[in-house]
C-alpha cells in the first residue's frame, strides 16, 4: 500500500506546475515586440514558456479562435491580447477564468475588467497626424466631415484593426444614428480608404494626403524616421469624446494546465517593469501605471483626455455593426 501511494504521489507530482515549469501563452501583440519581454520573464523566473503567435494573415483573430475551439479542452495558459475587445469576446464565451493580480493596483478601473477576467496594460491611443506642409489644422476626429479638408484626409479600412473597434467605440458612446451619420459624412467628404495605419500613415508623410487618424505606434515610427509630421491629440476640450485608448489585455484561461505559473506571467505582464520596457520599446506604448517613465514624443496617460467607454459594450457593439461596415465600404 506505501509502494502505491509513493508511485501515486509521484504522478501527482509530475501533473503540478512546479516540476514541469512551463506554460502555454497565445499572443496577439507582435511577436517582435513581446517575444523579447517574454524571454526576460524566461530569463529571471526559469519558467519555460511555450508561446504561440499570431500571424500577420490572421491577426487578432487566429489565436482567439482557437481559444475558442479548445474550450473543452485548453491548452493554453494565457492569452495577451493586444486589444481588450476580443478579451471580451471570450469573457463571455466563458473561455476566461478570473485573477486579481497585484500589479494591477493603480491601472484605471476603466482599463480592465470590474470581475477580474482580464486586466489592461501598455496602450497605444488614437492620434492625428498632419504633414506639416499642408498647413491644415484639424484637432478632431469630426474634422474628417468638415467640407474645407474633402479630399484631403485618408483613413484605415473601417472594417479591421484598431479603426474597427474605434468606430465601435464611437458608435457606443454616440448611439448608432450619430455613428451611422459620421460614417456617411466621411464617404460623401472624400475621405481615401487605406489598407491599415501603416499605409495611412506613410500617405500622410509623403504628403499624398493631408491628416490621418492612426496609432500612436505608427506615429511615433514616422517621427523617428525624420518625416514630415505632427502629432495631434483630437477630442481634448471639455465637450469632446476624447481619445480612444487600446491597451494591451492580458488574462487567465479556464482550465489553465498550469495556475499559478499563469498568475505569475500575468502579474510579470503588469509590472511597472514590465510597462517602461515596452514604452522604450519600438512599439512605442504608453504606461497604465502612473510614474512610469517612457518617451518625450507622446504624452503621459495623465495629460490626456480618454475617450470614456465600456469595452464589454465596445465588443458588443462590433458585432452589432459589421454588416452595416461591409455595406458602407462597398
């Protein structure tokens, strides 16, 4: 009977987080990004991580998916999203089990979950950036409307990335007639349909267009590139939206193989540590936490006015709108 509890205690043993030390992480942030900050966590814990990239084919939505497919059956530990809304998505999904990590004390109530499913860090936020030649000056996002710039302003496919949860944002803050109504003002004002930020953000710098609204990512790219662009933070008076804020989501999987290894991650994540890494990183991404240092060429979550918004409602809102989206870009 000793012989069999010992064999029994050994199986239980070789199940637990601690002797096997490693754990599963999908990841939609770049990888050139998060890989390096994954590796440290490797580095300073001996914890073994196995992660999992999406690719630029299926960004976003390859690794939720197969979240999606492996509910029954989880292989992953941890998802870092690189948005919050498909963090939602899975919430209700019930793909997601709750974690109150430590290090998010001092992160905006706004930027993460009221249960604990997921929990927000490092942003990019939603700029305007003007070629300096064009002598325009717009300081909001409903200047795109404004009949003095038509034909002068381009915009990412309203059907994907960031745009899309950006105009679901506005159409939950605003209400569908206002959301349907700035859409239609766009397309009767002109205003040039690219392929991603990148792209509009390259058309703003070599002057083909006048403004664009990107991320704070692409921004910064086009300043240390030395091209000819200003940043604009839209929406800033007491009257407006705003800016909309993308943080970056990270969160436990029900059934994680490995618990506490995952709580680990997560807390490593949310570090301040962790926050100044990716600010100084080229993906250029804002702090959460207060004091945090990062790059003189944005500015501090503290000096901006965040566009106030429900991401579960934002994630609720895509899906109302993606048939609307595809009838209005065709």
């Amino acid at each position: 009977m000793k012989i069999f509890l010992f064999f029994l205690s050994l199986l239980f043993w070789g199940c637990s987080d601690s002797p096997q030390n490693s754990l599963t992480v999908y990841v939609s942030e770049d990888q050139v990004f998060s890989e390096s900050l994954l590796k440290d966590f490797e580095k300073e814990t001996g914890i073994t991580i196995n992660a999992i990239y999406d690719t630029e084919e299926s960004k976003s939505t390859g690794v939720m998916n197969r979240l999606i497919a492996e509910k029954n059956h989880p292989q992953a530990d941890v998802y870092w999203a690189n948005e919050p809304i498909r963090a939602e998505v899975l919430r209700q999904k019930g793909i997601l089990t709750p974690y109150q990590s430590p290090h998010a004390h001092g992160i905006d109530a706004i930027f993460k979950d009221k249960n604990h499913y997921w929990t927000g860090f490092s942003a990019r936020i939603r700029v305007i950036i003007v070629n300096r030649d064009a002598n325009l000056y717009p300081s909001s996002i409903w200047d795109y409307t404004n009949p003095k710039y038509r034909g002068k302003s381009v915009l990412a496919n309203p059907l994907f990335g960031t745009t899309t949860a950006h105009i679901s944002a506005l159409f939950s803050v605003l209400g569908d007639v206002k959301g349907r109504a700035f859409l239609e003002q766009l397309k009767s004002n002109g205003v040039a349909i690219s392929t991603s930020n990148g792209e509009s953000a390259d058309f703003v710098a070599s002057g083909t267009y006048a403004f664009s609204l990107v991320d704070s990512d692409d921004a910064v790219a086009r300043l240390r590139q030395g091209r000819a662009i200003e940043i604009v933070y839209p929406d800033q008076k007491e009257d407006e939206v705003g800016i909309f804020v993308v943080p970056n989501a990270v969160m436990m999987i029900k059934g994680s193989p490995h618990p506490r290894l995952a709580q680990k991650l997560i807390d490593y994540l949310l570090s301040k540590e962790s926050e100044k890494k990716l600010a100084f990183a080229d993906c250029a991404q804002i702090p959460l936490h207060k004091g945090v240092p990062m790059l003189k060429e944005l500015k501090p979550m503290s000096e901006i006015k965040v566009m106030k918004v429900d991401y579960a409602e934002v994630a609720q809102k895509m899906l109302e709108i993606q048939g609307y989206l595809k009838e209005w870009g065709r």
